[in-house]
C-alpha cells in the first residue's frame, strides 16, 4: 500500500487560521478533498492520513466525517486537550470512529515543558490505554524535551513529525542529528519525512538541501520506521505535491523493494493500523 502519512484538509478561516501568514497566501483558501484526492490517484497513492490543523474538537468532528465520505482518507490524527479533566468525555465522543487513528497537539506553538506537565502524560497515557497512537510536532530546539517525554511513555506509539523540523535554510543538522539518536535509539518511535521544504529557503531550495538529513534520518531510523508525507497542503509555500513526493521516490530508489515499500506505505499503514 502506497500511503501519504501527512496532510491536511481545511475550511479557511482567517482567525482559526492565523498561523497561515501573508507570506503563505498561496494556502489562503480552503483544502478539501477532492483538491487532494485527484493527485493521489495521477501518483498511484492508494490513500493518506488527515491530520489535524486547528485545536478543536470540532476539528476532530470534521476530519472524521470527511473520513467517512471519502474511502482514500485511510486514518485520522485528531485533536483533544491532553491535559483536560474532560479527556475521557472528549475521547468517549469519537470512540465509534474507526478511521480516527491517533491524536495530536500544536507543541512547537508550546512552551518546551509543555509536554512534560503531569496532566499531559496522564492524557498520553489514556490514549495508550484506547490504543491511539501520538505525532509528536516540534520544532528542533525541543528535542532535549521530547527525549524526557517519551521516556515517561515507553509503552505508547510515538511518531515525530517532520523530522522534528531541523533548520534546512541554514544547513544546521549536526546536533539534530545528535539528539535525534536518543530519541530513535527506542524501537516505539517513528519518524515522518514530511515538512522538510518548508524547513528550507522556500525561493531558492534544491533537493541536494534535503540529502543530508534523509540520510541521517534513515541512517537513525532504518526504512521500518519512515514514513514518507507530503504535508500538503502546506509544502505548497515551497513547491507542490509533485516536487515533494519525486524527493522521496528518489531517494529511496537507492533501497530494496521491500524497503522502498515500507517507507511509502508500509510503515505508515502498519503504524496506524490501516
């Protein structure tokens, strides 16, 4: 199975969406399904994982009926307050919902202890009991923290999205990768190749910008625990769907089929139980 592990869908909204700035006018306007679906089906994608965008319930509600509208929307990642009081009532909602696979917040937007207050690993801890899985979105200068997170939930699947965001545009990847060894030295961490060109000079990036870190992040983590994602459609700051995913194709054209397989698909669909 050929899966796009990362992607979004929305209706825009200038205040619920304010992170998308000026300077991303190009995602100003709303992303639907059928924007999406025709594009998976050109590249021979058999189907992709909504992830959420917006930190809502109502967020949740919306990618999980999308869901069921459309059978190429394999998985769900959705939005609950982790550290609510009400978790378990949030949870209750959406426990009918097959297709909502795992959960996730907004922690690059959070202070770096954000993820390891009591209250939040009380909640990662009831999604490890419901059978959910965590994206873990952070930016670079987290990692310190996230390795202390996950460390309190060793039991719980984890999978790091964008590669934790490295600064591309700058060419810094030494202590990413140094930090990011810890954390793939645990076998319960994933690791999404996603959001890199975004992380690059979004006029002027070339795929020899992103060599360094696929091979490190392949070196770290072996094929079994990639996943390729195209972060559409947010990459579209940078280049389209196209560009994004002939990155990927070629640079696992340099492994096994089984290998390739896995780091399109397989991982993803074995992850997230597809």
């Amino acid at each position: 199975m050929r899966l796009d592990s990362h992607q979004h869908f929305w209706k825009y909204n200038p205040e619920k969406h304010s992170w998308i700035t000026d300077d991303m006018k190009v995602i100003q306007r709303d992303f639907l399904p059928d924007d999406l679906l025709p594009i998976l089906k050109e590249h021979q994608i058999d189907g992709c994982v909504a992830v959420q965008a917006d930190e809502s319930i109502r967020e949740t509600a919306f990618l999980c009926d999308l869901a069921q509208e459309h059978e190429q929307i394999k998985a769900v990642v959705g939005w609950a307050d982790l550290g609510s009081d009400e978790l378990d009532k949030d949870l209750d909602q959406f426990a009918s919902q097959k297709k909502l696979k795992g959960y996730r917040e907004i922690l690059q937007a959070k202070p770096v202890d954000y993820m390891l207050r009591k209250e939040f690993i009380r909640g990662i801890e009831k999604l490890g009991k419901r059978g959910y899985t965590y994206d873990i979105l952070i930016f670079h200068n987290q990692l310190e923290a996230a390795l202390q997170f996950v460390k309190k939930a060793p039991e719980q699947p984890f999978v790091i999205d964008h590669i934790a965001k490295p600064n591309i545009k700058l060419g810094i990847w030494r202590e990413w990768k140094k930090e990011m060894a810890l954390l793939a030295e645990r076998d319960y961490i994933f690791c999404k190749v996603s959001g890199m060109i975004t992380e690059a000079d979004w006029k002027n990036w070339t795929p020899s910008d992103l060599e360094v870190y696929l091979e490190v992040a392949l070196e770290l983590f072996g094929p079994k625990r990639l996943m390729f994602g195209s972060d559409w459609p947010v990459c579209k700051v940078a280049g389209e769907y196209e560009q994004v995913l002939e990155i990927i194709e070629r640079f696992t054209d340099r492994l096994s089929k089984t290998e390739k397989e896995a780091m399109m698909g397989n991982t993803a669909a074995e992850f997230y139980g597809i």
